[in-house]
C-alpha cells in the first residue's frame, strides 16, 4: 500500500466533527487520501470527543474505524518518547506537540497537518508544519 508521507494531528481529526463546513471538508479530503497518525492522536480524539463533546463510545467507535482503515497507525515506543522529549526542549514544543512531532519523523512523514503548532515550521530540517485550514492550502 503507497500512503502518502503526511502525518495528521488530533485537531484535524477532530475538525471532521465540527460545525465548521470548510475545516470538516477540507479535513475529510485530507484524510480521505490517506496518511499516518499515531495511538496518541486517536487516544487524544477519544479524550476530546467523551469528555468535551460528550460523545457516546460507541459513535467515536464509529468515526474511528474508518480513519484507522485509511491511515497508518504508529505504537508510541520510549524511543519516540526520547526523540519528543528532545524536541519539545529544542523548538519549545508542548510535550504531547512534541511526540507527535517525534512520531510523524519516525514514520518519516515530510508533512505534519496540525492547525495548532506553527505553521511552516521545518523540525530536523526533514518535517515541515503545515496548517491545513490557512487560505492557499
């Protein structure tokens, strides 16, 4: 399977709920080309979407199966847990920022989609930021 080298932060994710037509769009395009999240990123999903949004279990349930069909799903090791560590130091990145960060460079994503980390920002020389909800993106 040929999957694109884009990894997906929880936020895009979470915008396929939102009541915002363009950010759910444009998240369902996305992520409907296919790409690479980690346990982290539906973890966070699961959190956001029971506690904040109330949702019942069985309807994440629903709204998950078919990411994880489209996606690639990366274990969060102690080795990610080092890189991330490292990098939230280096580019003052939060913690959970940074293992996703650390993620997507294992994975060896050249593009991270997350609305809420600088946008354009290139980690390692190798992972660029993008936000996906910018006009002209």
């Amino acid at each position: 399977m040929n999957v694109p080298d884009k990894f997906f932060d929880t936020n895009v994710l979470l915008y396929l709920l939102s009541s915002d037509d363009s950010k759910a769009n444009k998240s369902e395009e996305l992520i409907q080309q296919g790409g690479h999240i980690s346990i982290q990123v539906l973890n966070e999903f699961a959190s956001v979407s029971t506690r904040k949004l109330k949702m019942a279990y069985a309807d994440i349930q629903e709204i998950l199966t078919p990411i994880r069909a489209i996606c690639v799903i990366h274990p969060l090791t102690e080795a990610i847990h080092d890189l991330g560590f490292s990098l939230s130091e280096r580019y003052r990145l939060s913690i959970y920022d940074a293992m996703i960060v650390a993620s997507a460079l294992t994975a060896e994503c050249k593009t991270l989609f997350s609305e809420d980390m600088q946008d354009g920002l290139v980690i390692l020389q190798t992972l660029r930021i993008c936000n996906p909800f910018h006009k002209g993106q």
